[in-house]
C-alpha cells in the first residue's frame, strides 16, 4: 500500500499491454480498402490510421499503422482483433467502456484519449463510407 | 552500485536553495502522496509569496482603472503599472521604459510585431529568416506574414549536436529583412550567440527579433548589450503571473509602427470616422490592460534581481550538469542537445521504446512533473527523428536531491517496461 501508484502504473502496464505496444497485431495497410481514416491526438501526437475491408456488412479484414504511446497503440491493436469477423452493427455498438475493458483499468482523464484514439479512427472511417446509411 | 556524489552546486548554496524554496507554497503539495519534484518550469515556473501576495495586495488595497480615474485608488494603481514597467525596463537593461510594451505572453509580442512591423515593411520578394529550433510561436505568426506579403521563408538550419549551423548564415541573410531567432531553445537547451546573430542580421541590413522566452528567466540579459530590435517573453516562466508578457522594442522603430489592436487607452483624438494613435508603449496597449499581473511581475523581478541573475544561471547549470552526468549513466536514456558549454538547464531526452507520454505518466505517479511531447517544435522532432521527447527544466529552486528522483523514477519506468 505505500507504494499503491505505483502498482497502478505496473497494473497499467501489464504484459500484455507491452506485447501490443511492441507486437501491434494487424499492423500494416490494405490494397484498396473498404473504409480508411487516419486521425492524430495533436496534443502528444499520437496518430492512427486504419484500414479495413468489408463484405455483406461485415469486417472480413483490418490493419491499422501508427505512432504513439503505448496505451493508443496497444488498444489500438486490441480493437482489430475485437472487430474482425463482426458485423458493421456490433461494431457501431463499441463504446469507450469497451475500450477500457480491453485495456483492462481505469484510466485517467489525461490518458483517456490515447486509449480511445483506436476507436475513433474506427469509427470515423465507418462514418466516412456509411454517411449515406447512417443508420447502418 | 557506486555510491553517487552529490555535486558541488555553482551559484547557490544549499542554504540559499531552502530559502528560497520555503517562498513556493506549492512545492509542499504531494501529488499521489508523493513529493512533488517541479521540473517543468521551462514550460511555466512556480509563483514565490511575494508574487502572490503583491497580486493580492493590489486586489485588496488599490484596483481601480488605470491612466483614468482621477481619485486616490486610481492613481495608485496607474503608478504601480507605470512603476512596474520601469522594473521591468531596468531588470533587461534599458533605460527607457517606454521600449517594454505589455502583451500577454511572448506569442502575442511575436504576433504584434509579424502584424505591425511585418505589414508595413515586407514585401513580395522580400526574405524573412528564421531557424530550424523555433517554438511554434515563433515560426506560425512568421508563416501568416509570409503568406500575407509574399514574402520568402528561409530557414538556418539546425546541425545534428543541436547547435545552429551557422556556415551559410552571410548567404541566408542576403536579401533578408527579418532574422527572427531564439535565445534559448525550448527544447534542446541550446544557448544561441544573440548578441552575434544581431550584429550580423544589422550588418545585413535585417531588423533582428529575439524570443527570449527561455533565457530571461534563467541568465542575466541586457538588450543593450545583445543589440537586437525587437525582443519577446512571458512573465509566467519567470515567476510572474499567466497573461503577461513584454515585447521589448528600439524606440525608433516602435515609433514608426501602425497599432495592432485598436481601441481605447491608444488613442489620441477620436472623431466619428477617423482617430490619432497615443504614443509608444500605450499605442501598443489596447484597452484595459493587466494591471494586476503588472505588478505581480514587478514583484517576480525583484525577486530575481534579489538572488541574481548570474547566480540563477550558474546554480541551473550546474544541476544540469550534475543530471546530464546522472542520465548518461542509466542504460537506454538518451539525451538530446547540445554538449554543457552551449546550453541550460532543458534537458530532452527518451528511454528506450517507451513513448514519451508513457514515461512522464509513470514519472508523474512518482510526483515528478516533465514534459512530454513534441514541445511546440514539430518540426524539430521530425528533424531529431523522434516522435516525442521527454523534457526535464530545471530552475532556481530545484535540487540535486530532486534530479536523484528523476532518475529513480526513470529506473522504475525502465522496470515497468522491462528494458535493462
Ligand atoms: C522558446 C519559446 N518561445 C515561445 C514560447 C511561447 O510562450 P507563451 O506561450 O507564454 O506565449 C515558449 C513557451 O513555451 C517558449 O519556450
């Protein structure tokens, strides 16, 4: 218990989180992809792009390239893994606390952003190609 | 482990140090129960008391408008702006007080003199030089200028120590009206020759603006002595208070230069459809200015003046010699800038794979404050290579005792992401 923040900042950091950082899964482009958006935190420069690809409403394949902290960047990685193979309806449902799931704690204000970048670059991409269905 | 050896600080004594600490309330607060360790105040400074309770002396005892009221209180407060000023002149070495014009910080000192001087002076055709190290604010508003005018951008550029590569500068200035440059980097910590710089920007026949951001409140400077025209900073880097800065410029050259903002308190004789400008500086100050952040930055003068400049400085160099010393030991720190002889106490660097953002937020869970980002200066980063620098500042009232935690608190993020 003395040291309790530093056990958040080791809880926030766990193995995995540092396997995403450093192994991003999905990382990469696509040729000719179905939806794309890139998008940067300008405060700390964070930046993600994303592609995927979509068949009958549902992502079939997804890369996503960026630079960043570990937390945008491992949560990023942990997005693609979550939406692959899912419907663009699931995915539309995602929400931060989705996010914070996958990270696995609470995080605060400061860093929010950074772990939600993922999802946004998502989102925006969806909202991009779907802007004429936008109930989809 | 070798046990480590405390320097022997230049400037400041120990004593003189708690002293002077005991005059920061803030440095009593414990961020998640932890000390707070203060090493960004390149990005802005703790207030001491005496800035504090100047303020609120001012609050308590004599606010009124100033250069109207014709009544007690009023009088009272237009000398204390008045008197401020002339602190303020004397603090950077000038005899007139009319050359130091209030503006909010050093971004809108810069922005006054890109509108007023730039405008009426450029044109097509003409070369505005800057250099690769400049803060945001001293590159954006030469940008506007440029894009305005026509005028050409050209850049000195910045060598791999994180010097200025200055081998081309006589070519760079030919054709140059403007040379605008940093004293200090913000980033790197390089020290600039100004006073050379200056002489040659004259001798090319330029107008030289100096952002003094970084340097007037860590060395002595005399703008005499540095022979620019035009220099800018902010009051809050320097113990003073946010939302106020001073854009010190030749009294010839403010003269001649249209306002920037309009309204009242610069004026001469209003009519319907035309208007007479008051005299420098209020032609420059644009309704009611800050009055109490006037006097709570007279107040941050004497303060300084009261423990010294030179003293100031060689106490931040040689605590940054002493964590320069320190962080070249740890195993995957590296450190940006140039070596001790050209720089302060601004220390970039980054540990291994882990981002910036990351390891200020791990430094912070240990109470110590740095910055982390790319610092306002893109494209130096993009320059470096890096994505984002970690930065530790150092000032008057840090310790040697408070670069040990930085560097305990860089062991424990080394830890956290497993790098040896
Ligand atoms: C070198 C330099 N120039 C300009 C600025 C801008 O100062 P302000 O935001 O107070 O206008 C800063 C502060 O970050 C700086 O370090």
């Amino acid at each position: 218990m003395t040291d309790n923040t530093f056990t958040g900042m080791d809880e926030l950091y766990r193995d995995f989180i540092l396997d995403h950082y450093r192994n991003p899964r999905n990382a990469g482009t696509l040729d000719n992809p179905d939806a794309t958006f890139e998008d940067l935190n300008p405060l700390c420069g964070d930046k993600i792009r994303m592609d995927l690809k979509i068949d009958d409403g549902v992502v079939t394949d997804v890369k996503f390239k960026g630079r960043g902290c570990a937390i945008s960047q491992a949560s990023a990685s942990l997005l693609t893994e979550q939406i692959k193979g899912k419907s663009l309806a699931e995915i539309n449902k995602l929400g931060k606390e989705d996010v914070l799931a996958n990270v696995g704690i609470n995080i605060s204000a400061a860093r929010l952003k950074c772990a939600l970048l993922g999802l946004k670059v998502l989102k925006s991409a969806l909202a991009l190609k779907y802007v004429e269905e936008p109930d989809l | 482990m070798s046990a480590i050896v405390k320097p022997q600080t230049q400037g400041l004594t120990q004593a003189d140090v708690a002293r002077i600490r005991a005059n920061f309330p803030i440095l009593a607060e414990r961020p998640h129960g932890k000390q707070l360790v203060f090493l960004d105040s390149a990005a802005s400074s703790q207030k001491p008391v005496q800035v504090i309770e100047a303020m609120d002396d001012y609050y308590r005892r004599y606010h009124a408008n100033i250069h109207r009221g014709v009544y007690h209180i009023s009088e009272l407060a237009t000398e204390a702006y008045e008197e401020a000023r002339a602190s303020i002149a004397r603090f950077i070495g000038t005899p007139c007080a009319a050359e130091c014009i209030y503006v909010r910080n050093a971004t809108e000192g810069l922005n006054l003199v890109a509108y007023s001087w730039g405008r009426s002076n450029l044109k097509r055709g003409d070369a505005i030089l800057l250099t690769e190290m400049e803060h945001h604010s001293n590159l954006v508003p030469w940008q506007v200028l440029a894009q305005q005018t026509g005028a050409q951008l050209r850049f000195v550029p910045v060598a791999d120590d994180g010097r200025l590569d200055l081998h081309d500068l006589d070519n760079l200035l030919d054709g140059v009206r403007l040379f605008a440059f940093t004293a200090v980097s913000n980033t790197l910590g390089t020290i600039n020759p100004v006073r050379d710089l200056a002489a040659r920007a004259r001798a090319a026949g330029a107008v030289s603006v100096v952002d003094a951001c970084q340097a007037v409140p860590r060395m002595p400077v005399d703008v005499t002595e540095w022979g620019a025209d035009f220099i800018a900073f902010s009051g809050h880097k320097m113990l003073g208070p946010t939302g106020i800065g001073i854009l010190w410029g030749r009294k010839a050259l403010l003269d001649a230069m249209p306002p920037f903002l309009t309204g009242g308190g610069m004026i001469g004789v209003v009519e319907l459809t035309k208007s007479t400008y008051a005299d420098v500086p209020a032609r420059f100050e644009a309704g009611t200015p800050a009055i109490a952040e006037a006097v709570g930055l007279a107040a941050a003068v004497r303060y300084l003046e009261a423990v010294g400049m030179e003293r100031i400085h060689q106490y931040e160099l040689s605590l940054a010699g002493y964590a320069l010393e320190r962080l070249a030991q740890v195993p995957a720190v590296k450190l940006y800038g140039p070596p001790m002889s050209d720089r302060t106490g601004v220390i970039s660097m980054t540990v291994g794979d882990i981002h910036a953002h990351d390891l200020a937020s791990i430094l912070d869970s240990e109470g110590v404050c740095v910055r982390a980002g790319h610092h306002c200066n893109q494209p130096l980063m993009e320059k470096l290579g890096v994505p984002a620098t970690a930065r530790a500042s150092f000032y008057l009232y840090n310790t040697p005792d408070e670069v040990d935690a930085l560097v305990s608190a860089i062991e424990k993020a080394k830890r956290i992401f497993k790098i040896a």
